[in-house]
C-alpha cells in the first residue's frame, strides 16, 4: 500500500475516534455504527443500511493530499467526515445539532486527543489517581496523575501504537483500580501494568500484537472507515 494512503486511513481513523469521543456515546436511533466509502465519484447518493450499520458514500480525490501539513489534512478529513454524517442526517431526520457540537468541540481543542477520567482516592483516603489518555496519530498513552496533599506527579503508565476503534488503551483506563495502598494500575492474572506512587516504579509486561509487527505488513483495509 503507497505510503499516502496509510497515511489517510491513520489520520482518519484518528479523526473519527475523536469526533466518536466527542459524541460521548451518543448513536442516532437504530444505527450502530457509520461506514463511509471513500470514491473517485459518488456512486449512490443516498445511505443504506445492512442491519444497524449505515452506509454512505462520500467523493475523495486525494490529489495533492499528502501534499498539505499535518493540519490542513486533519482539517480536511475532518470536513469530509461531518459533511457526511450531516448529509445522512438530513435524509434520516436525525438530530445534527449533537454533531455539530461534536465539530465544534474537534475544532475548539484543536485535534488535541485528551480523556481524562474520574480521579480514585487511595484506600488510606490520602491519595488520588486519576487515569487520563492521551492519543495521537500513531501512538495511545495512558497516563496516571497522582495527587496527594503536598505533591503532584504524573506517570506514564502505557505507551502503545495507536489502534483506533480497536484500540484496548480507554477499557484499560477504565479498569485501573488501587491494587493496595501504594500501588494503581491494572492486574489481570499475570498481566500487569502497575505504578509504585511512593517510588514511582512502574511494572508494565503488557504485549500488544500492534506494537511486534509492523504496519506495512498488515492486511490492507478496504477504502472505508468507520465511525
């Protein structure tokens, strides 16, 4: 696959996932999931559904893409993207008020992937730990940011290849928990992803599959994506 074009499936799907998280797990009624087709041409103008999951087809020309910053591209992607969803709005008579916000907040925090999640207070009721990920084009990272009442200290707990809708990183942060008074992080049999907060050594002996091959040897995905 030319380079360009997994640099438009990276930059998409990343964009996808943050207007996803900017929906904040809103769906419109009956629709599990959207597929947007991406052609020279627009081949049918209206959406179809095979089950809950919505098809649509949308015009790209990816002359001079690659050509753009990294900006202008996410800019574009991100265009394509809502004026799709807006488009099968309109013919479905769904609410795009939810989706325009979704823009706007895209456009607010300028692309910038940031989830924080509720902070956890330590079994001692002394310390907190808040799990936040952070996420760019090619890399997911969980942070935990430990508050206690003198001190401030934010560890990087996770560092893995960025796997979009697929990607494990936010049901990790969501299942980080105190495993005793001094230590946060995640433990599933011998899987380990832990932080020391007194010492701030941290156990990490997590494989991703994602992270021991390399891009150019998967499977090409078709020229769609899915939100």
């Amino acid at each position: 696959m030319p380079p360009e074009q997994w640099t438009f499936r990276y930059e998409f799907n990343f964009v996808a996932d943050l207007y996803l998280t900017k929906l904040d797990g809103y769906k419109p009624p009956k629709t599990s999931a959207i597929r947007i087709q991406f052609n020279n041409r627009k081949v049918y103008s209206k959406p179809t559904f095979i089950g809950s999951i919505c098809i649509y087809d949308t015009e790209f020309n990816d002359n001079g893409f690659i050509t753009l910053n990294k900006e202008k591209r996410l800019l574009k992607i991100l265009e394509i993207l809502h004026n799709s969803i807006i488009e099968i709005g309109d013919f479905e008579k769904w609410d795009n008020r939810i989706f325009l916000n979704a823009y706007n907040e895209i456009l607010k925090c300028n692309f910038q992937y940031e989830v924080p999640f509720k902070p956890i207070l330590s079994r001692n009721k002394k310390i907190s730990a808040q799990p936040k990920i952070i996420k760019t084009t090619e890399r997911s990272i969980l942070y935990v940011l430990i508050k206690s009442q003198n001190d401030t200290k934010e560890f990087k707990l996770i560092d893995k290849r960025n796997t979009y809708p697929l990607d494990p990183i936010k049901i990790i942060a969501k299942t980080c928990k105190w495993i005793n008074t001094d230590t946060f992080g995640v433990i599933d049999g011998r899987n380990v992803a832990t932080v020391d907060v007194i010492t701030g050594q941290i156990i990490n002996n997590l494989i991703f599959f994602e992270d021991v091959i390399k891009p150019d040897t998967e499977k090409p995905a078709a020229n769609t994506g899915f939100v």
